[in-house]
C-alpha cells in the first residue's frame, strides 16, 4: 500500500486545508493510506518522513511567498536531505491566496524533494467545486505515479 503525507497549513478560513481534504481523498480513492498533517496545528516530525512514498504539499500564499511552516518543513528536509528516504519521492503542490497569487513562484522549492506530478493546484479565496474536483484529481494523479 502507497503511503501518502499530504502536508499543509490552514489557519483562519481553513480554505488550504479544503484543498488538502480534497487531495487526500483523492490518494484514498487509489487506496492510499493518508497521512494528514496541519503544519499550523504543530510542526511536522520530520524524522517521519521517510516513511511515506509521496507527499502533497499545501500552502496559503502570505506576503507573497509560502507559509512559515512550510518554509520550515523544508528547512528540516534539507538538513535531513541525503539520508535515505529523504530524496526522490512523487509530489504534488496545492495553494490558496486572497487575490493576488504571486506565491506560486516559491513554488519550485518543492522541486528538491523529487519529481512534482501536475501542476500547482490554485485558489483565490474559498475553492469552487471546479478546484476541489482539480485536487481530488490531483490526488489521484499522485497516486497512479507513487505505485510506478
């Protein structure tokens, strides 16, 4: 069974974590075991992370740029980058934002942890069905390349 991490950070109007429910679903539908994480809630245990196959990554867009919980789940994944289980895995990014977007070009960070399947998935305020129907999606998609 595929081990998925889908981790994020919602606060406030909990609309990144929509997303992130959306993703997991998405990953359960292809019959993953999920492991769901609010980066807001605490601060992610990185020495986990080998555990897991994939990882969707989820952020609110702040001052134009990722979470601070994220930035530092990354910071912890670089120190920890070249022991095994570190380096390689399938991805997938999700982020919301209040207007004006301009995170999504933070998003090649992620770039480091392995190879990112999809493309960013976007919301500006709350997710529309439309979006949570892309996360699930991409879920899914994230699924397919974690069993290759």
């Amino acid at each position: 069974m595929v081990k998925a991490l889908v981790l994020y950070h919602s606060q406030q109007y909990g609309n990144t974590k929509k997303m992130a429910e959306a993703v997991a679903e998405g990953l359960r539908s292809e019959g993953c075991e999920v492991t769901f994480h609010n980066a807001n809630d605490e601060r992610y245990p990185i020495k986990d992370y080998p555990q897991h196959d994939c990882v969707a990554l989820g952020t609110p867009d702040y001052f134009s740029y990722l979470a601070g919980t994220i930035k530092t789940f990354m910071d912890d994944w670089y120190i920890h980058r070249n022991e095994a289980g570190y380096q390689g895995k399938p991805y997938a990014v999700f982020y919301s934002h209040g207007g004006g977007g301009r995170a999504r070009s933070a998003l090649t960070i992620f770039s480091r942890i392995g190879t990112q399947v999809g493309t960013p998935v976007e919301s500006s305020g709350a997710p529309s069905a439309k979006t949570l129907d892309e996360c699930r999606a991409l879920g899914v998609g994230l699924a397919k390349a974690s069993k290759k």
